[in-house]
C-alpha cells in the first residue's frame, strides 16, 4: 500500500511560504503574524504523518510561535493572533528554505510518499 500526501496541500504549503514568507517584501527575517506562521505549520504537521522530515525542519518554528505565546501569557486573543508580528529567527528560515525546496513539484513524489508493507 502506498499512502502519498495531496498535491493540493503540498502546492498550497509553497503557496503560503512563497507569498508571506520568502516573497520579495518579507525580507530576510520576516516578521509574520502568529496566525501567518500556525498556518504553515499545521499543514506540515499534516503531512508529517507520511514524511517526518516535514515534522523535524517545523520545531524551530513551533518553539518561535510557543515562546511568542508564553511572552504574552494572558494576553493572546483573536485580535493578538492577527495582529502581533513575530521575527522569524535566521535558523527557522533556514528550516523553512530547506522546507519549501522539499515541496517542489519534482520531489514531492519522492518526498511526501510511504510505502507500507502489511
């Protein structure tokens, strides 16, 4: 049995990395809205469960979003997830590079696909 991740979540993973975070007017350390980053998050956390690879270049990221949280303690409403802004730390960007040339349309077969031998 072969379990592969949709093309579709794939295609829209890059979409969002290529648009918010890696778009000419994001810069080098973007600053993104925490909505901005749990996005892409839960889509790789998604595709984790065929290829861990996606779960393991995502935790630098997670803890960037955790930390944000834990600095706002009581203070994370709607409002916060949508209009705080987060500096992403050089190393997620370097997880995130590494990420988005996973999600090219040539390694995506490769990549986000398992085979299960029952």
């Amino acid at each position: 049995m072969t379990v592969q991740w949709p093309g579709e979540k794939c295609a829209q993973l890059a979409s969002l990395f290529d648009v918010d975070w890696l778009g000419p007017l994001a810069g080098a350390n973007p600053q993104l809205t925490p909505r901005q980053i749990a996005s892409p998050l839960g889509l790789v956390r998604h595709g984790a469960f065929v290829s861990p690879m996606g779960s393991f270049l995502s935790l630098r990221l997670q803890y960037t979003l955790n930390d944000a949280i834990c600095k706002q303690k009581r203070h994370v409403t709607k409002r916060w997830w949508h209009t705080s802004r987060i500096r992403i730390p050089d190393d997620a960007m370097a997880d995130i590079h590494l990420l988005r040339s996973f999600l090219a349309p040539e390694s995506h077969q490769q990549l986000w696909t398992v085979r299960l031998v029952c």
